[in-house]
C-alpha cells in the first residue's frame, strides 16, 4: 500500500481533497482491488512510450481517480464505521478500470454512460453515412478539379479557379466554421455546405472568367465549414464509442478517421472512372507519329514543362474535349453533389446527442469573439510546430491534381488518361486510408510518419529526373499509387493528431487544419503557371523537410502527452452537468 499511499497523496493535494480523508480511500482500495492497482500504476514514472502511442491515457487515468477520491471524501472519515458498515464501492467509482493483459488501462463500461449496448453500431453507421456522402460529393468535385488545369487551359483559367477555391477556404476557415456550427450544428452545417460546390459544377457548362471564380470562391466558403464539422463529428463520437468499449480515444479518433478517409479518397476512383470513360468513348488510339510524340514528350514535359510558357500547340495531348463530351461529364456530377446533401439530411444524427457533458471550443460568442478561438492556437508551441507539415500536405495535393496531371500525364500521355492514373490514386489512397488506423496499433504514429517521409521524399526526387513517353504508362500508375498511399497516411495521421494535440479545443484544431492545409494549396496553384515544374518540385521537398522537422520537435519532446486540457474545470463541467448548451453540434 506505500504505492498507493503516495499516489492518494500526490492526486489528493492536485485535486484538492482533504488529505485526512486519505486513509478512509486507502482502505477502501482493499476491497476495490482494479482501483488499487490503478493507483499504484499511477504512482509510478508515466511510460513516455505509452504516452506517445496513447496520449490520452494519463489525462483518464487523473480524471477517474480524481473523481473517485472527490466523491470518497463525502464518506465518513471515521474508519471504525468503515470497518463496521463498509463502503458502498459503486456510489465511489461510476466507471472503474483495469488492467489488461498488456498492462494497458481499458474501460469497464457501466450504466451511466446513458446509452444502449446498440449505440456503438449506431456510431459507426453514422460514420459510414458521413463517408459516403463525402464520397458521392467529391466524386464529382475531385473529377472536375483533376481536369481543370488540362481542359480549362486557356489564359489558365482553371488553375486560377482551383486557387480561388483555396483563396476563399483560407478566409472561411478562419470566420466560418465556430460561427457556423453553433448555429446549425455538425449535421446540417455538413448538408447545407455540400450544396455551396453545386455552382462550381455549373459553371463547367459555361467556363469564363467571371463564371467561374465567383463559383470557386463560394466552394471555398462552404468548404471551411464542412470539413470542420466533419472533423469534430468524428471526435466527439470517438470520444463517445471510447466510454462505451474498452478501446482508448487516440485509437478509436485514427481508426474512424481512417474509414472516413477510406470512402472519401474512393471518390477519386468513381470521380475519374466516370470522365475517362465519357472522355475515351468512341475514340480510337492513333498510332501514327508515335516517334514523333515521343520525342516531344522528352523534352517539353515531366520536370521540364513550365506550365503557360510552354508551347502546347507543339502536342496533340493537351486539346481540349469536345464540349459535349465536357457537358455530359459536369451534368453528371452536378446530380452528384445534390444526393450527397440529402444522404446527410436524411442519414445522420444530430451530434447533440452525443453531445452530452461535453466542452468545446466554440462558445456561441460574437463573431470576432468566434475567430480568435481559432487563432488562439496560433499562440500555442504546437500549433506552430505542426504547422509545416500541414502546409505541404496541401502542397503535395494541390501539386498532383494540377502539376502532375499536367506536365506528366496530360503533356506526355493524354487527356483522357487523366482519370485512369488517378483512379490508381484513389484506390491505394483508400487502402492506405483504412489500413492506417490498424497499422498504428503495432508501428506506432512516429514508424508511420518516418515512412511515408522517405516514400514521398523518393517519389519528389524520381520525378526530377524521369523524362516522361506515352510508351511508359506503368510508371504514371506507379507514381500516383505512391503519392496516394503518402498522402493517406498524412491525412489521417495529422488530422487525427491536430485532434489529440487541443483536446476540448477541436473546432478550433480542425479550422486551423483546413486554414494552413488551403494556405499550402492556394500558393501551390498561384504560382503554378509561371514556374517549372523542376522549380515546384525542389519546393516540394524543402517542405516537406521543413514539416518533419517540426513534427519531430512534437513527437520526440513528448508534447502529445503534455497536450491536456486543466483538469479542475473539466471536472467541474462534468459534476456540476453545467453549461455545455451554449454550443449546439
């Protein structure tokens, strides 16, 4: 009992319980073996590694004990009545824990958690449906973004349409996404935004200028919103599942993201099947000039095209689609992106449900009072840290839908062919999507990080020197599989760790996400008609170097476990049940 002892002591003068209280506990620990053990391991040194690979561990392990002995000091402090009447352990310990046989802390579910055995399926179809109506959405808006830069090329107009997009998400992530949310909640802020992508598709049937930058920029605007909401649906319904299974939060936050981002990146797959196919249709291959074609290839694209200074004329690749073949195309994605909103509307439930005792970042204020929820993290040595390598996983897509579709596969292979290399895209970018949350179980988030570094890294320096020919089409599907299996474990890995980083601040982790992801992508597509793409890939790289460095700072001095919220008022929120209505999810 000296472990446990020290450990009531120590948790005890943190909590502000009386410490005379504490021989009444510690006998009380006796009979209550599963807490005993808790608190001798709570006594002990925390394991760095564990707290890496479970961050929220310690912040439980503090919240349950301190609940525990709180609740205890109500007790009568005389131990001969101990002795004589016992203690009621279940009026001590709502929710006990234990260890397994890893020696890791799992949850034992009780009933005051409020909900039915049932409700974690209930979790998980509404992560499915928010997946597939990321899915259907962006079917339709990644298969026009990926043409964008090929077949409105003229005076670049499609480039500057996708920067457009980015521009305005910069704006709306910052004043949007807490006003937004507090106002409709998650659920509907999620349907009504989806509908803000249907001008964009309209405009396809008629592309200018002042038709289709107004339209990018209102995507932007509903697209701040929407991926917020998302992110924070996502984690407060892991939050939930986790007090309903004996999986830890930090696990369940990667395994959901990662199946959200399994059916959202299988968009790329339905998006670009359906343009290639109504773009190859009916044409046949010509064989004739092979050599010819060839030889331009070698010398005009891959690393050497330089975007709006190069002569396209000189290749037959780059001419735009018919114009039916382009309204077919958008006709289908614009019916797309409606059924998407009603899948929301009619499939998901409201995040008030789960909503329960909970405390988030967005209070219901003024508007400036709004904004500065979210650039308040801009304070914190995290946020700071994290900050590059959010910036280059903007840059690394904005490069492949726009770079690389257009000075490899376009200039040396095709239009058309546009849509099949990113299907290879989507489809490992899923695969590697799901696969991530499970991974990270056995490696770890530092081993899955590390990887995907040297894969892109290597990726980055085989496309400064290949010299793309129509003849070598299995290293275009190559190259894309790879930068999808990276650009997942970004993803799901950074999202979920802006997540665990400002715990109780989620909305305002998330905004910031999209913010500097959109900051990455909108520089990527502004400068992308006047540079070589030699020029944007050594960018690439210094990026991404720059990202792992400041990753690493987090990882290695252990600021994902220091990452917790103050443990007094959280504990005061949750025992007084006051106070969480001013913000509706």
């Amino acid at each position: 009992m000296n472990a446990v002892s020290k450990g009531l002591k120590s948790i005890a003068i943190s909590v502000n319980v009386n410490v005379t209280s504490v021989p009444v506990i510690a006998l009380f620990l006796q009979n209550c073996p599963s807490a005993s053990r808790l608190l001798e391991t709570f006594a002990q040194p925390s394991n760095s590694s564990l707290a890496l690979i479970c961050p929220i561990e310690p912040i439980e392990k503090h919240r349950e004990i301190s609940r525990a002995l709180l609740e205890a000091e109500k007790i009568p402090t005389s131990l001969e009545h101990v002795k004589t009447h016992g203690i009621d352990v279940n009026r001590i310990m709502t929710l006990d824990k234990t260890l397994n046989a890893t020696g890791q802390f799992v949850k034992v579910r009780t009933e005051s958690s409020g909900f039915k055995p049932g409700e974690r399926w209930r979790i998980t179809r509404n992560v499915l449906v928010i997946g597939l109506a990321f899915m259907v959405n962006f079917t339709a808006f990644m298969g026009a973004t990926n043409l964008q830069s090929s077949i409105n090329a003229d005076g670049s107009l499609g480039t500057f349409t996708l920067a457009s997009i980015y521009g305005s998400l910069i704006f709306s992530n910052i004043f949007l996404p807490t006003l937004i949310i507090s106002w409709l909640g998650c659920k509907w802020t999620i349907a009504l935004s989806i509908l803000t992508y249907v001008p964009f598709m309209a405009a396809q049937f008629y592309p200018k200028f002042y038709t289709m930058i107004p339209a990018g920029l209102m995507v932007g605007i509903g697209a701040g919103p929407l991926w917020c909401a998302k992110c924070t649906y996502l984690t407060v319904v892991a939050e939930t599942y986790a007090t309903l299974s004996d999986l830890a939060q930090d696990v369940l936050v990667t395994r959901f993201f990662g199946l959200f981002f399994m059916f959202y990146q299988m968009a790329q797959v339905w998006g670009n099947l359906i343009s290639s196919a109504v773009l190859s249709y009916g044409i046949d291959t010509v064989l004739t000039n092979v050599t010819l074609n060839s030889s331009i290839v070698a010398e005009t694209c891959g690393a050497k095209f330089c975007g709006a200074t190069s002569n396209t004329s000189e290749s037959p690749n780059l001419e735009r689609p018919p114009e039916e073949r382009i309204h077919l195309i958008s006709g289908i994605y614009l019916s797309c992106m409606i059924v998407a909103s009603l899948i929301v509307a009619f499939g998901v439930d409201s995040l008030s449900r789960y909503n329960r005792g909970r405390s988030g970042s967005a209070t219901g204020q003024s508007g400036l009072k709004l904004l500065a929820v979210t650039l308040k993290l801009l304070k914190e040595k995290n946020q700071i840290l994290i900050l590059p390598i959010i910036i280059f996983i903007g840059a690394e897509q904005a490069f492949l839908f726009a770079d690389y579709n257009a000075s490899f596969v376009s200039c040396a292979w095709g239009i058309s062919n546009i849509g099949y290399v990113m299907i290879c895209f989507g489809v490992t970018n899923a695969i590697a999507a799901i696969g991530t949350g499970s991974i990270m179980k056995l490696t770890g988030r530092r081993a899955m990080m590390i990887f995907a570094f040297f894969i892109h890294m290597g990726i980055l320096i085989f496309l400064l020197r290949w010299k793309p020919t129509p003849e070598q089409s299995q290293i275009f599907f190559l190259m894309s599989g790879l930068w999808g299996l990276c650009d997942a474990m970004w993803l799901v890995q950074v999202n979920a760790l802006s997540g665990l980083l400002f715990p109780g601040k989620e909305e305002a982790a998330f905004s910031n996400f999209r913010l500097w992801e959109s900051t990455g992508s909108v520089i990527t597509y502004a400068y992308s008609p006047y540079l070589c793409t030699q020029t944007k890939l050594y960018c690439l790289a210094g990026i991404l170097c720059l990202g792992m460095i400041g990753y690493g700072v987090i990882e290695w001095t252990g600021r994902v476990g220091r990452s917790v919220p103050e443990l007094k008022p959280d504990f005061e929120l949750v025992t007084n049940g006051e106070a969480n209505d001013t913000t509706k999810l």
